[in-house]
C-alpha cells in the first residue's frame, strides 16, 4: 500500500531529478553562450537550480527520518536577484549583442522545462498533506515562474535588442 509518505517521498525524488536536469541544461547552455548576458544569466541560473536541489534534499532527509514535513527557511527573491543581473549586464553589452540558432534553441528549451516545473509544483502544491509544503510549492512554482519570464526577456532582447531596450525605457542607447 502506498502511504502518503510514499507519495510525499516520490515528488521529491522527481523535483530533485528535475531540478538537477535544469542545471546541467542551463550550465552547457551558459558554456556555450555566445555572449556575456547569457553567460552570466545562464551561470546564475544553473546556480539557482542547484539550490532549489539543495533545499529538496534536504526535505528529502527529513522526511525519511521523522515523516513528517520539515520546517524550512525557503525565502526565495522572485527573481529579482537575476532581473537585476541581467538588466545590468544588457546595460553593459548593450544593442551589438549577438546569439546563434543554438543559443535560442538553448532558450527555448529552458523555458520549457521552467513551465513544465512550475506546472509539477503548482499541481504538488494543490496536493499538498502539510501546509508548509503547500507554502514551499507555492514558492518554489513562483520562482519557476520568474526563471521563465526572465527567460523570454532574454530571447526578446536578442531577438531585437534596440526593440528591448526602447521597451524596457532605457532612453539612452546613443549614449546622449
């Protein structure tokens, strides 16, 4: 008989899983950027899944040892940390930013799994036995959700970086 535990337990193996295929995604994806915006956003990325998969390990051991769901001290920035990188670093690069086919296939990629991750947290959030791991979920599938936008902010800015940085108000892109 599978016991809520089994159920708790298995989630947690597949987020684990999931979040360390995003990293590995998102560390060849960021060695083989061809440009600093993506080197950097793609590196902070991977950086990003390792701690979601640090976080759910741990969950994971707890959970063995007294089966019952842990506190945890889970505070993620909603992405505010990697806008602010990545703001700054187009800034810095600026319009002559370049990307090949593999880099967008890279991209487009990432967001998949980005939307396929919030979409298992926010179903586990909903199935929730205990209510911080409905709160962990929760948060969890919100910073997903910021890796994803932040994703397409970055296909849009190579796609056409004056349309970008015109959107985003940066007036002054002739430096005047």
């Amino acid at each position: 008989m599978v016991t809520e535990q089994d159920k708790i337990l298995e989630a947690l193996k597949i987020a684990i899983d999931m979040e360390n295929d995003g990293k590995e995604c998102y560390q060849q994806a960021s060695q083989e950027s061809g440009n600093e915006v993506g080197r950097k956003l793609l590196q902070s990325l991977a950086l990003e899944e390792d701690t979601h998969r640090q976080k759910f390990v741990e969950i994971y051991q707890a959970m063995k040892k007294r089966k019952e769901w842990p506190s945890t001290d889970f505070r993620p920035d909603k992405g505010k940390k990697l806008r602010a990188l990545f703001s700054g670093t187009c800034e810095l690069v600026g319009v002559n930013v370049k990307a090949g086919a593999t880099e967008f296939d890279a991209i487009n990629t990432a967001i998949d799994k980005e939307k396929k991750s919030y979409d298992f947290y926010n179903r586990q959030s909903q199935n929730a036995t205990y209510d911080g791991e409905r709160d962990f979920y929760v948060a969890l599938a919100a910073e997903e959700r910021a890796h994803e936008l932040i994703l397409v902010n970055y296909y849009e800015y190579l796609t056409d970086p004056v349309d970008w940085f015109t959107r985003e108000e940066h007036h002054s892109l002739d430096g005047g």
